[in-house]
C-alpha cells in the first residue's frame, strides 16, 4: 500500500490509492454542490495546490482548485503550495466547525507546512458549508418524506456539531 514516488509519478502496489483518490474527489464536490455557495467560496482557492500526507496509510493525494471544485489526483506536475499530514481523523477534524476544531494547536495530529493558509482557508470552507439536503431528498423520496428526513439531518448535524464541540473541549481539558 506504501506509494513509491518514481521519475515524477508515484506508483502504489494496490488500486487503493487510486480508489480513495476518485471517492474522495466525487464525494467532496457531491458535498459541496449540496451547498450553492460554496463553489463561490472555493474561487480564493483557485490555481492552488494542497498536498495530503495520509499517515498510517502510506498515502499521499493533490488537492487542486479550479472553477469551483477540488480535483483529487495521485501526482503532481508542480511543487505544493501546502503540505498538510496526519491520520484520516485528524485531517478529517479540520473541517469541524471553527469553534470546535482544535487541528492547528500543539498535539492536534495535524502537521502544515508551506502556506499555512491555504489549510486554513480550507479548513474553515468547509467548516461554512451549509448543506440543502431538502432539494435532493425531495426529488428521491418525494416532497414530504424529503422535507421530514431533511429537517431530521439539519437536526443530527447540529447535535453533532454540540457532540464535537463537547469532546474537543474535554480532549483539551485532558490533554
């Protein structure tokens, strides 16, 4: 699973790199087109290139910005403008709420060099992101299963936002 980088082209021995890669790419602009700012938001991103070390995992994966989307790849044709390491759940922390996200503090898991702002302004777009679950839901289950499984996920999202927000500040109490 470990990726061996050769010539400029990194090689993985299994097609798993390459399936987080294409998942992660359709999942995050599925995600983000479910918000219909968003796109706006990611324009500061544009031309930008954001490397992720997966640790643990023996991963790494680009993230690049343009018109309005995050592209995934494994390969790069230039020099990252950021590089940002950790575990998937320390990297996943980052897109907690700012209120509760605590990845850029000592003993967080989350490693940046480069620009650090470009984590940042990462971090905190998709912290923003308001998702409209009632637009696809509607058109699945119909208008009044959709709004009612629409209004039930606005609501777990807030008890989660609560329930992040609560562990984050017990971990730090902890720690």
């Amino acid at each position: 699973m470990s990726g061996k980088k050769s010539q400029g082209v990194t090689s993985y021995r299994t097609p798993l790199p390459g399936l987080l890669a294409a998942f992660l790419e359709t999942a995050v602009n599925r995600f983000l087109s479910l918000d219909p700012n968003a796109a706006k938001r990611l324009e500061r991103l544009e031309g930008r290139l954001l490397r992720v070390d997966l640790e643990g995992m023996g991963i790494t994966l680009f993230l690049s910005f343009e018109f309005g989307s995050v592209l995934v790849s494994l390969e790069a044709d230039r020099e990252p403008d950021t590089t940002v390491s950790g575990t998937p759940t320390a990297l996943f922390l980052m897109a907690a709420p700012e209120e509760v996200a605590a990845w850029g503090t000592a003993g967080s898991g989350v490693n940046i060099s480069g620009n650090a702002n470009l984590a940042r302004d990462l971090g905190k777009i998709f912290g923003q992101i308001e998702p409209d679950w009632e637009s696809p839901l509607a058109e699945f289950l119909g208008d009044t299963l959709g709004f009612q499984v629409a209004s039930g996920l606005r609501r777990g999202s807030g008890a989660l936002r609560q329930a992040a927000r609560v562990s984050a500040e017990q971990a730090a109490s902890y720690l």
